[in-house]
C-alpha cells in the first residue's frame, strides 16, 4: 500500500504541487481529507496540531517515520512520539528568529524610550516627558544562544549592547561577546540591563526564574521571556517587580495559554502581555516551506534529513 | 573688562572646574547669576532657552562670538544671531542620532509588530492575533542623510532593510544601499514601505509633506516625522491616511509644541503622538559637555571650533 504524506500546515497550491513531484511515491493528503484508516499508513507529516495528535491516538501511526512540525519547539507533540526512535522530528526553529527579535528589540525600545507611556497619555492630549534611556553600553543576557539568542544577540550588537550568551556548554557563539555555562548564567551574571529567556521547554528549564534567581539581579533590570511559560514562577516574578529586583516584564508565553483573565500579569502596570506572538512570521506559508522542502528533498533521496532535526536526547 | 562665558546647559560640578581650567581668561557665570549689564560682555554662550533669547534681545549682545546650542537645530536662535557674521554657531548633532535611532525603531516595530495593539489589549484580557510584519527586505527611505539619517540607516540595515537616504546633493552616504538628490526624494521614490523625516527647518524643508507626496506613496507606508513639525502638511497628512495613502504616522514634532490639545492628531487611531522627545539622551549632562568641552579647547587655544559647525548659509 503507498504510504501518505499528510499535510496540516498553511501551504499556497504550488507547494503542494511541489510536493507531488518531488514526493512522487506518495499519496499527498491534507490533513481534512485523511480517514481515521489512513493514519496507520502516514510516513511524512508535515504540520502538527492538537486535533491531528487525538486521531494518532486513536487510529495508531505504525507507519510514522518522520514529522516536521511547524513550530520552534517540540513540546506540543505527544511524548510517545518524542521517545519513539523510529519517528524522526525536524522544527522551524531559525524560521522564527526573525521575527522574535524585531519583537524583543520591540519590548525593549517601548521600554527604554517610554513609547507605551506616551500612547497611554495621548488620550488625555498629556504632553510631558517620562523617562529616557539608550542602549549602548548596557548588558543584555540572553538564556539560549541557538538560533533566536543569536539573531537577538546580533541586533543587541548593532544597538551598543553588551551580549552575554547563556548556553549547556559555555562554547562562543557569533554576536555574543561572552558565553557562560547554564549555571554560571543562572548565578554569577548579575549586573545585567536586560534579561532575555529564549529557553525551550525541557525537564532543566522549569521553574528556573524564581525568588532566587531575581533577587540576585544588582541593575534593576527589564526581563523578557520568549521561551516558555513554565521557565518563570508567576508570582516571584510579580513579587520581584513589586519589591524593585526587576523593574519591568515583558511576557509573551505562559503557562496556560490564552493567558486565564484571572491572571494578575494583565493587570500588573509593569508588565506587557503579548499572546504568544513574538515568532509569527509574516509569509508563514513561503517560509515554513522553505525548510520543509529541504528536508523533504533529503529525505526522498536517501530517508536522512538536511536541516533543524531535533535532538531526541536534548529534547530541541 | 574680562569676557563672560554663560552657562545655560545642564551641567555638573566638576564641568564647572573643568570650564574654568578651560577658559581661564574668562568670567564663568550661570545664566540665573546674569545682570543685564553683563550681556554685552558675553562672548561665550554654552546653551540656550527663551529667557536668554529675550536678555540678549533688551541687553545686546556686544561681544558674543559663539553660542555652542545643547541642540540639533539652531531653529531656536533668533534669526538675527544666526545671520550675524561674527557669531559662530555649533550645535549637539549627534549626539541625539543614538536616541532618535532608538525611538525610530521603537515606533517601527511597535507597529510591524503590533505592540501598541496589544499593549491596549491588556485592559480587557483580550488575547487574539493582530497584524505582524518583518523588516527584511522593506525599503526605508530617510530624508535628511546627516549624523542622524546615518544611524537609523546603519540599524536599518542591521534588521535587513533596504536604505535609501535623500541629501541635497545626492552623494553616496555610509549605510545607505542608495541616496538621491532631494527633489528625486520627493518624487520619484515612490515605493517605500517606510518613510522618515529628519530633515532640520529651513526655508527648502516647510511643507514638503504634502497631499501631492503622499499621493505618490503606492505603499501605504508608515511615514515617521522626527524633523521639524513644519515640513508636514497637518491636514494633509490625516486625510492621506484616511484615504489609505499612508498607513499609520509616528510624530514627535509638531508647528505648535506642545501639541494643542484640540488638534485632530492626540485622537487619530493610526498617529502615534511623542512630545518632541526622541533625542532625548540619557546623561545629557554628561554627552554634551564632551562637544563643548572639544570645541572650548579649540575656541580657547586660536579662535577656531572643532565639532559641529553650523554653516549660516546651510542653516545647519
């Protein structure tokens, strides 16, 4: 029987034509039009999402060698998957950094030359200055130097910014100035202006933002999170900036997405709560595809893959 | 009679010794300290405001040879020191090129990534996508290529744009991909996706923004006035964007300042409104003595100025 290659991500009609032909052994699917017979027979799937992970469950994915989701991280995908050896899994991780940075230098900027104050005070034809920084000179760390930290840490170079890249090893990374080893980020840098989180989600990287963690912080500093929710403890987080460890938030993920309307960080005048927007692209559909045809072209010739393929021992 | 040498910037104790070390031939007073008998005898003027305009204008101004301004333009002076001959002019240009950068790119990814949006969302927990761009490959066309047309072209360049800079004479300029000559800047760039005014008031520069330019844009830009309020066309601009010429405005200088409280731009949705605030420095003190003290010990040792001569047939 031919294997399927189910499609659940945005694509324009050349893609899928481009598709057919170079996945010409292949019955090319979108993921509407799969029977709960089909899923036992899917070896490619490309673009992941919560209803596609119920009928896996279901129906069974013996076939499954090899997902590309269309996200940075993978842990919207079940676990039986993520461990499952034979299942290969790539990610768009790069595809995002773009557009996470223009947002992070966005947060900041806001920031630094009070442009959310001054919209606020438009209502009430409110003209008076309210406070002035710049960034050359000021230290920026950034948790996670792949792809994102990088670009976040390029543009931080180009504004003046001292970059301190936080990464397992410690090894240099382009555009960072320094690089220091997880622990070491966690505790020893603690003069930074602006704190970035850019971590993915895994076991090490939970919880890792707490009482301890900002009360260590000398400056005062602006903290970003466009990593994961689950990195911050909410409240420390909240204490923090109410005690005066950390001046401001700027918070883009969260543990429970949309954000509950109950959640004090709404509410909280110190904090920007964006709807898990930073990474979204503007031609999602030409990007994305972009990196899935790589793969695909390398995986029809010789079942490896090219590019973004996720480590299944560190998880990203 | 020994000459006086003003102060009427910011300053901090130590720049006071450092004045007096400096200029050791003079008289060093602060402006509040001035009789009006002393003005005749002023020959150095370290910054400037109104109350100084009117002293000047009752007393004369007798032996004033330079007035070093703590800002860009020297459309403050009055226009008979600007064209008396023996009075030189320096200004602080650039020194406000870092901060206008910043507030720049802070009203530009405010709006490619719809931040100001979601910084309003807040109120009503409202989580939902709105509108987002990348900056990549987007043309930015700047008018006016000096100190700080450069910076916002050099980080411009740093996120991917396209740069194009206008300047009188159209010659090549650093970070700029091109530049043209500025009636070619007014009417044949016609495809920006970004446009920002820096442009410093002279009779050339009043009224260049309007309905006939704005009709041109085939873009629907974002149009940035960081310049002068007079180059804009009021009326003009609220009716382009009504009709979709342009997109959004981002203004921070205005012909009445502060704005009043009954123009149409304080309640405009798509016009952001900053109260002439995007050079503000962050240690103003500090950053303008270091072009003072230059020019101090230049004027000091034979007469001559070092840094930002103003040339009185340019007007900057």
């Amino acid at each position: 029987m031919q294997k399927i290659l189910a499609i659940a991500n945005l694509v324009k009609d050349w893609q899928i034509d481009d598709i057919k032909d170079l996945a010409s052994n292949y019955q090319v699917k979108m993921a509407d039009q799969l029977t709960d017979a089909d899923f036992p027979n899917i070896e490619i799937q490309y673009g992941w999402n919560a209803d596609l992970a119920e009928k896996y469950a279901a129906n069974g994915y013996d076939s499954l060698r090899w997902i590309q989701v269309q996200f940075a991280g993978i842990n919207q995908l079940p676990k039986e998957i993520v461990t499952d050896e034979k299942i290969q899994i790539t990610n768009m991780s790069g595809i995002h950094a773009i557009p996470i940075a223009e947002t992070v230098f966005g947060y900041i900027l806001n920031y630094y030359r009070s442009l959310h104050i001054y919209k606020a005070r438009e209502e009430k034809q409110h003209w008076e200055y309210a406070q002035h920084m710049s960034l050359p000179g000021k230290k920026m760390v950034v948790f996670g130097a792949g792809n994102v930290g990088k670009e976040i840490a390029r543009i931080g170079q180009a504004f003046g910014l001292e970059t301190v890249g936080v990464n397992t090893s410690g090894r240099d990374v382009d555009y960072f100035d320094q690089t220091v080893k997880t622990a070491d980020g966690f505790e020893k840098v603690t003069d930074a202006n602006i704190i970035v989180n850019v971590l993915p989600e895994t076991a090490a990287t939970k919880n890792v933002f707490d009482a301890a963690y900002f009360s260590r912080q000398e400056k005062k500093p602006l903290f970003i999170n466009v990593g994961r929710g689950s990195a911050i403890v909410d409240q420390d987080l909240i204490e923090a900036i109410d005690k005066g460890d950390i001046d401001y938030a700027s918070l883009d993920v969260f543990r429970e997405e949309p954000l509950p309307a109950d959640h004090p960080f709404w509410a909280h005048d110190k904090i920007d709560v964006t709807p898990h927007m930073t990474g979204q692209v503007e031609h999602f559909a030409i990007e994305t595809y972009k990196i899935f045809q790589a793969n695909l072209t390398a995986y029809t010739k010789d079942g490896d893959l090219s590019v973004n393929v996720v480590s299944k021992e560190k998880g990203y």
